[in-house]
C-alpha cells in the first residue's frame, strides 16, 4: 500500500508560485500562453501539474 502524504493549502501555493516564478511568467501571463497554444515542452509539463494543483486546492 502507497503511503499517504497530506499537503497543506499553503503547501500548494507555495508550489504554485515556485512553477510560476521558474517560468518566469506571471498567472495571467501563464494563462494567456494556454490559450493561444504556445507552450513550450517545459510549459507543457508546468500545465499539468498546475491543473493538478488547482484540483487539490478545489479550484477546478
């Protein structure tokens, strides 16, 4: 059996923002990019584990 890790609200902001600031790109930048379809490989892969986060903090 897997173990079970909890992660704090605060835990997933702080991730949020560490993807965030290693693109090198604000939200509403971020976003802009997703919608005109012009992620790179690395942004592509920031996307998902973004999406992933934004489930976890119940923002979906």
């Amino acid at each position: 059996m897997a173990p079970v890790r909890e992660i704090t609200h605060d835990a997933l902001v702080a991730r949020r923002e560490a993807i965030l600031d290693r693109l090198n790109l604000s939200r509403t930048e971020f976003e802009a990019r997703i919608v005109a379809a012009a992620l790179t490989p690395e942004e592509w892969d920031a996307k998902d584990e973004l999406e992933g986060i934004e489930f976890l903090l119940g923002n979906d």
